[in-house]
C-alpha cells in the first residue's frame, strides 16, 4: 500500500485566496484525521471522520476552515479566505478503526506558506 | 498549566546510552499515543497506550493510569533514534487528541 497520500506537499499563495488540501487515505481505513502543526502551537488536532461522517471539529479554528469527506478514499481541507496565520504544515492520517484510541497513519504533510 | 506535559525538551545522548522521555497529564483518559517525528518532518506512530507496557524492538513504553504518566525508553540508542517524540493523549470527556510540545532527542556517534 502507497500509505496516506497528501498533495501538494508545499504550497505558496497569497493572503485572500481558496487553498485546498487533498488527502488519500490507506485503503480500508475507516477514520480520516487532518491537523496542523506549527512552531508556537505544536501538533493540533483540527477535525476528524468516521466512516466518512465528521465526529468532532472542535480543533477548526474558524469559520474560514472546513473540511469533506465525500467518500472513503478522499477528503479536502479548504481555508477561504487564507491568512498569513494559516501558514503551516498540515498532516493527514488515517486509521483502520475508528475513534482516536487506534493507531494512526500519518500522510507525509502539506507545507502551507501564505504571504 | 498545559494538560499534557513532557520531559525534558531537549534531550542529547551518546550512542548506546539507555534513553527516558516522560510524559504526564491531567485528565481521564482512555488511550495515550507516542509519536516520532523525523528530521524531514514526517511523523510516525509508535505505540498506543491504555494500560501497561508494549514493546517495540528496541522502544518501550509504558503507562502508569494512577499516576497519570507514560515513559517512552530506547535501548541502545542510535543516531538514526535522533527525531522529535512527542506523546498525545485522548482526553476520556472529550472527542479530541492534546499534544505535548515534544521531546527533541539527539544521539551521538
């Protein structure tokens, strides 16, 4: 298996525009996570799927960010409109059973720098 | 004061040495991850936790729910053990992972 696949891997934009951020989970898992991880803050956890329905988005930090599921094997972070702030690297993991007692498998990460 | 805490921050070892990065938490919780992050930044899930001990080629991880603490050791240490280890707990009255700030490891040759 390819493992969690996540691109781009670096992105570049300016403040104001859509950024999307694309993940593949492994085949047959049945959780999908996406956090942020940044020097001041560290690893958060933004938003997590079971079986492709949102559980918990109590880590989005505002109405600029959302997150879909459509199916098992895709999800999209979206910001609109981004903000220097937002600049980050985004990680996506996923797990074969859901909730956030299993381990997970973390995709290699989104480098978001917006200027 | 954060909920969960690790120790210490940086940490420098010889190759070979026996190697201890704690972690403690304030919370209930029902299961405690160790994460090691590469150099490169990528990150790696090494053990989940919710009771006892799990042992993983030379890494070894333990739990103490009472004491709310885990200790992630490395036997043996390597260079290429040099990376960032960070634990995560999940809090049981919340659908939601905390992080500790990471533990930034560096084996020398």
């Amino acid at each position: 298996d390819a493992g969690v696949i996540q691109s781009p891997r670096h992105e570049v934009t300016e403040m104001g525009q859509e950024v999307t951020l694309r993940c593949k989970p492994i085949s047959g898992h049945n959780s999908l996570f996406w956090y942020r991880q940044t020097m001041m803050r560290g690893l958060e956890l933004l938003i997590y799927f079971n079986n492709n329905v949102p559980i918990d988005d109590s880590g989005m930090p505002e109405d600029r960010f959302s997150a879909k599921m459509p199916n098992a094997s895709f999800s999209t972070l979206k910001i609109q409109p981004s903000e220097p702030r937002d600049s980050a690297v985004y990680f996506c993991a996923s797990s074969p059973t859901t909730g956030l007692g299993y381990e997970q498998y973390f995709g290699p990460g989104t480098r978001l720098t917006v200027t | 004061k954060n909920e969960v805490e690790q120790s210490p921050q940086n940490l420098t070892a010889q190759e070979g040495e026996f190697i201890t990065i704690n972690c403690s938490y304030s919370v209930g919780i029902s299961a405690l991850h160790w994460l090691q992050q590469h150099p490169g930044g990528g990150i790696v899930s090494l053990f989940m936790l919710s009771s006892g001990k799990k042992k993983h080629g030379r890494l070894i991880a333990t739990i103490n729910i009472q004491e709310k603490h885990s200790s992630l050791h490395i036997t043996a240490s390597h260079p290429r053990d040099s990376a960032v280890y960070i634990c995560a707990v999940k809090d049981t009255g919340r659908r939601a992972l905390t992080f500790g700030s990471g533990t930034r490891l560096q084996v020398q040759p």
